[in-house]
C-alpha cells in the first residue's frame, strides 16, 4: 500500500505522516515548494514538491504505480475570518475540486479530511450526527462554508461517480505539535504568560490530534468503510479549558476570574483586533471564534468508535501534553 497525503507539512498532516511510517506504509507527500516544515518529515517520506491548485503539480504528485493507493487530503486553510476569503476557498473547495478530479482519473480511494463546521448548524438540545448532504448556506464564516463546499464536491463524486471514499469530520483540534500557533494555541500561551485578561462563557467539542491521526490511519487499512464520520472528543467549557492549563502548569499560573458574555466580548473586539495586529500575533478574540464558542457543538462519535475504533483520550491528558509541548519546543518558556 502507498498512501499519498496533501497538508503534508501542516499540524495535523505531520501526525498522520509519522504514524503512517512508523507502521511501515510507503508515503508520498505533497508540501509547497518554500514550506520549510517539509524538511521536519521523517527521511523515509517520498517529498514531492509542487502546489495543490497547479494542476499540473497535482498530476505528477499522482503520479505513481500500484493499484493500492490511496489519498489522505489533510490540507486545507483554516480561516476564522467571518466573511469569504478568496485565498481561503481557492484551497478548501478548488484544491478538493483538483485532488478529487486526480483520484476519479486514477482510481485512487479518498479519505478527506472536513471539518464539524461543515455539518450544518442545530439548535442547542439537538445531537449533531453525520450529514446525508453538504450545504454552505447552512453553515456560519468562511472557513465553515468553504469546508461544506469541498465535503459536497466529495460527497456528489461519492454518490454520482463512484469515487470510493471516506469524509473525516473532526471538531477543534488540539494537542502538541501546533507550531503554526493556531488560536487555541495562542489562547494557551497567553494565559500561560499571565497576559489573557479574560475568557468567554462558552465551550466547544475539542479532540486530540493524535487520536484523529491514527482514526484517519486506521481508515487506510480499513478499505471497506465509506462514507462520513465525526470525529468528536470532549465537550468542554472555556473554564473547564482553562481549569486543565492551570492543572498541568501548575500553581505559579494564576486563574483567569473574569469569564465574560459573548455580548461583551462582541463589544471589544476592535479593540483586540488593534492589540493583536500591533503584537503580530494570533489574535485569541475574533467575531467567528466568540460565535463558535456560542453554538451547539454536541457531536455524536458513536458511529466513528463502533466502526473504526476511534477512542478520544482523556482531555485533562491532551491539554497536559499540549502544556509540555509549549515549553519543550521553545514557544513559551518557563517562568
């Protein structure tokens, strides 16, 4: 078996790649040409250098012989800005369009990575399970629509073409090894500091990105599962998120007491729009993030734990992990 991986190089592309060689599977992996992290891949990794919308870049990535392989599409560019972004759809709906194209052409099985944003958005009290279709109206932000957009290029090609795939659908993903600094990471490094003024009242479904990894490993070897699956963890509140911190750093981290409303944090993002821009950092605050933090995240993971094993690890462990990662790997050192 070879398995072919775009988003080679990103958080959770770099986890899948590791996993997939230490179990002996041959790896193709396709990184931008000026993206350093492709260097950071284990030796046994075949690079192919090249862009996912040129599609001449794509063709040669697929480019192999065999008639086991099968392709892990893990990039994509997430957003939390609340308005459509060109650059952002170019990558989530025009490279799926382009890799999806590739493996109708060669006959390659797909397993694509989506996102929980994708699916579209219940009430609270409603348990949220896998689509039967993808709609972007449906959905709130930029990122969450160009993600519908690409999972229904995959879910038409499914049903209507005969592309032989799987669509993954994790919630917020966590755990060490961010170096891009996402939000969530920048949100743990700031209260870390001491300078995170407040929290929000809210939470959100948050999974371990190792055991999304291995669930997207496991499904190269299980070839018969179709279809889509959520890949949910825990539900948790922002409190209990910053309860876990405290724990794992230890009591030199003060709390944070101030959890404020949603309205209020409305309120003063201009504010910390102008902070962030000035410190060129990843803003904590944005419009799209205080919203997500307001919505029903209630992510049902049964159909992903009978059928493929999957088996989110303890929070309190992740977040542990994660707190280990930021000061081992230089982004935040110790006090």
């Amino acid at each position: 078996m070879k398995v072919l991986v775009t988003g080679a190089a990103g958080y959770l592309g770099g986890h899948i790649i590791r996993i997939l060689v230490d179990r002996g599977v041959q790896v193709r992996a396709l990184v931008l040409p000026d993206d350093p992290a492709g260097e950071q891949l284990p030796e046994k990794v075949d690079l192919c250098y090249g862009d996912l919308l040129y599609k001449p870049d794509v063709k040669r990535f697929f480019d192999v012989a065999g008639d086991d392989v099968i392709v892990i599409h893990a990039a994509a560019l997430i957003s939390m800005k609340w308005k459509m972004d060109p650059d952002v759809r170019a990558i989530n709906f025009g490279g799926t369009q382009n890799v999806v194209d590739a493996c109708l052409a060669r006959g390659f099985r797909l397993i694509h990575v989506s996102s929980v944003h994708a699916i579209k958005e219940e009430p609270h009290g409603h348990t949220i399970k896998e689509p039967i279709c993808f709609a972007p109206g449906t959905v709130t932000g930029c990122y969450a629509k160009t993600k519908a957009e690409g999972a229904a290029l995959v879910m038409d090609a499914m049903q209507n073409h005969g592309l032989d795939a799987a669509i993954v659908m994790p919630s917020g993903i966590v755990g060490p090894g961010a170096s891009a600094h996402n939000n969530v990471t920048q949100m743990m490094i700031e209260y870390l500091r001491g300078t995170l003024p407040a929290g929000i009242r809210g939470g959100y479904d948050f999974v371990d990105v190792r055991d999304v990894a291995q669930t997207i490993v496991q499904l190269c070897f299980q070839k018969d599962k179709q279809g889509c699956y959520i890949l949910a963890g825990h539900n948790v509140s922002i409190r209990h998120f910053f309860d876990a911190i405290q724990k794992s750093a230890g009591k030199k981290v003060r709390s944070i007491k101030w959890m404020v409303p949603s309205w209020m944090a409305y309120l003063a993002l201009p504010v910390f729009s102008l902070v962030y821009k000035l410190k060129k950092e990843t803003p904590v605050f944005t419009r799209y993030g205080v919203y997500t933090l307001t919505t029903n995240s209630d992510f049902c993971n049964e159909k992903a734990k009978l059928d493929l094993g999957f088996s989110p690890r303890p929070f309190e462990d992740t977040i542990a992990d994660m707190v280990a990662w930021l000061y081992k790997s230089g982004a935040l050192k110790k006090a």
